[in-house]
C-alpha cells in the first residue's frame, strides 16, 4: 500500500470512528514518518512547531478574545438597533435589518459562528413574531454570518494568508467588496419574500430617532473603522490591529456600556485559550501532513488527475472554489485551509493569478461551506442556538446558497470587486 493510500485509509477510518480532526491528521503524519519516509521523527514535531510559529498567527487569539468581549457585551445589541432605525420601514426591514447587522458584528468579530450566536439569539423571535417563516429566519442568519468570514476581521484570511504567504492585511481589505455585494444580494432576497408574503413594514423612524441609535452605536462602529482604517493609512500590521482590536473590546464593553465586568473577563480569556488551544494544534498538525503530502508528491499527482496543468485561470478559479467548497461542507473551515492550500498554491503562482483574489475566493467558499449540508459547522450552531431539528435548519438555505455561489462566480468574472481596495492601499 502506497503512502498516499495509507494515510488516506487512517484519516477516513478516525473520522468514522468519531476522533476530532486534529487526531486524523496528526495520526496519518506520525504513521508515514513512522513507515514510508526516511526522515527522524523528530522532523515531525519540528513541522508542527513551525505550524504555529509565524508571528502574523498571534493575531488569532487576539481576535478570539475581542470577539468572545464583545459576544458577551452590548455591541450586537446596539447594532441590530442601529441597522434597524434605518432600514427597518422598508419593505422586508426586519430580515434587511438582520442581514446588516450581522456584516456590522462581523466587522466586529471576524467569526460566523459568534455572529450566529450573537444575532440569532434577538433576531430570530422578532423575525418570527413580524411573520417570516422560522426556515427563513435561521437560514438568513445563517448565511449572513457567512459575511463575518469575508469582512475584515477574518480568521480564516489570517490561516490561508500564514500557509499561502500572501500579504494578510491585502486579503483583509480584498473582502471588504465581496462582503458588501453579498449584503446587497441578501437585502433584495428579504425585500422579494417579504413582499411575497404580504410581511408587514414598521414606521420610519425620525431622524432624532437615527441620531440616538448613531450616538449609541458609535463607539461600536469605531470597532471596524480602527481596523479597516488602521491597516488602510498603514499605521498598524494585522497583528497589530489585533491588540487595538483587544484594547478596544475591553474599553467598549467594561468602561463605555458598562455590561462586561473585570473580574469576566479572566473567564472569557479561559474560553479564549481553549478555543486557541485547539486552533493552534489544528495548525499545527495540518502543517506537519501538509509537508507529509507535498513529500508524498500528492499535490502534483491531484493536479494531474483533474487536468489542471497548462489549464485556463478560469478552469484553475472554478475548481480551487469546487474543492473548497465541497471540503467545508464535511470539514472544518480551518483543516480544509491548511490541507487544500498547498495543493492548490503551486498551481496558482504557476498560471499566474492574483494570490490575493484566490483567498478571497478561497474564504467566501470557505464560509458558504460552513453553511451548507451535510456538516457544516454553522449549521450545528444553528441547531444548539436555536434548540431545532437538523432538518428544519438547512431547509431554507438553498435560495441563499445560490446567491453565495452567484457571488463567487461575479467575482471569477469581475476581480476588481475584491481588488480594487487592496491596489489603492498597497501599490
């Protein structure tokens, strides 16, 4: 049995056994250093301490912290109720509402899973007492926290930037057009149902009315504004903006709003560590079988067998977003990133694509992924939230499933969407 083979059958076999996936894959290393490569196994744990040691990865507890603060805190709160005084007497206001809010909380967090939990919790009893079906509601939150994975600040970018080596702070920027054109699409879909099903409009709120819900939000707006901003005018790095980003989830939600207390936050740092924990041992050990495929030659043999040598970049794009998006829909987002990367970046700088347009769409497949049956990740948070059968949760995501693909396909064909704010910034 090859080597290709043999680590193939050991993570399929873990898997089915129920091991979490960092098992699988730290196993399937350890057996082809142990069996097919002549390499000392102290090889392997020098990978796996490489895994974790680029400095842009400290960005990913920082984020992890301010995010777990602000989950915690006021910040989605007064957001929903700031996207709400202004769009929330159109037709389908409520739903638009929900779809804003959570691209707002996801400038704020950089997580979908948080922004589930977040914006599901108030959202979805308003949407069903408005009159929006609960198919509807729990898809359109699930799918719009997709938004979070795509706008600034993204994990997933920080993960595909340390693997691919590509400028993080450009991918930031990159998703900031595809996030908006996905809100955009999202906004008319809630406008077309609630119009279908003769959903009722609230009043238009007064402009006194906007200018509290601005004042109160404001300090939360400032939230993405320091990021975006910061990395845009080049005042800080990444993984600098992720200590800002800490700095101000403390002193927005414990000095300003007053509803995180100081003596919280050493349990919300605990929570911080064990998710840390267990990202950066998925790290690591994917980059210890990252090294074990590409010694393996496995890469080239994939790219063999699908015909994408000397293959059109249209070819190269649509199936880099096929594979992607097929392996988040089993995987978690994170493992599919460190597993697939390497196989797709050889192909990628040899057809000459732009790296940067690649995260992008490697992230937006990343999140509709998380979204999508059988075991997306999103969809069992959905499920523990909202205490609702599997069945009744992905039985509303199809229309906006479509409509995250549509959006993948606009960007293969119009680029500019995600790069044009990366070329301003950077060249």
């Amino acid at each position: 049995m090859d080597l290709g083979t043999s680590i193939l059958l050991v993570m399929l076999v873990l898997l089915v056994l129920g091991f979490p996936m960092m098992v699988p894959l730290a196993t399937a290393s350890v057996v082809a250093f142990t069996f097919y490569m002549p390499i000392p196994e102290r090889i392997l744990i020098q990978q796996m301490v490489t895994g974790i040691s680029p400095v842009a990865l400290i960005a990913v507890p920082m984020f992890i912290f301010a995010a777990d603060i602000v989950t915690k805190g006021h910040t989605a709160n007064r957001l929903i109720d700031l996207a709400m005084t202004f769009v929330g007497h159109v037709r389908g206001g409520l739903a638009v509402t929900t779809a804003l809010g959570c691209t707002l909380f996801g400038a704020v967090s950089g997580s979908t899973q948080a922004t589930v939990v977040a914006m599901g919790g108030p959202l979805r009893p308003k949407m069903l007492k408005a009159g929006y079906e609960d198919k509807f509601a729990i898809a359109l939150i699930i799918n719009a926290s997709d938004i979070a994975f795509l706008i600034p600040p993204s994990i997933g970018m920080i993960v595909f930037g340390v693997v691919g080596k590509v400028s993080i702070g450009e991918l930031f920027l990159a998703g900031i057009g595809p996030g908006i054109l996905i809100l955009i699409m999202f906004s008319l879909y809630c406008m077309y149902y609630a119009k279908k099903h003769n959903i009722p409009t609230i009043p238009r709120m007064s402009w006194a009315e906007r200018g509290r819900a601005v004042v109160n939000a404001g300090p939360a707006i400032m939230f993405p504004v320091l990021i975006v901003g910061g990395i845009y005018l080049g005042w800080v790095s990444p993984t600098e903006v992720a200590a800002v980003a800490v700095v101000y989830a403390i002193i927005l939600e414990v000095l300003i709003f007053k509803s995180v207390k100081w003596s919280e936050l050493l349990d919300i740092a605990r929570s911080t560590g064990l998710i840390t924990a267990v990202v950066f041992i998925l790290v690591g050990a994917g980059t210890t079988f990252s090294f074990v495929i590409s010694f393996a030659q496995i890469p080239q043999h994939v790219i063999g067998a699908l015909g994408l040598e000397g293959a059109d970049p249209y070819v190269i794009l649509a199936a880099i977003c096929i594979a992607f998006f097929v392996g988040c829909m089993f995987v978690d987002p994170i493992v599919v990133i460190l597993v697939l990367t390497p196989i797709f970046m050889p192909l990628v700088n040899q057809a000459g694509l732009d790296p940067v347009l690649v995260g992008t769409l490697v992230t937006l497949q990343v999140a509709i992924g998380s979204a999508t049956p059988p075991f997306g990740c999103d969809i069992f948070t959905a499920i523990a939230i909202f205490r609702r059968p599997y069945a009744e949760v992905i039985r509303g995501t199809p229309p906006f499933i479509f409509m995250l693909l549509l959006a993948a396909v606009i960007l293969i064909f119009i680029p500019q969407i995600a790069l044009f704010l990366p070329e301003l910034a950077f060249h």
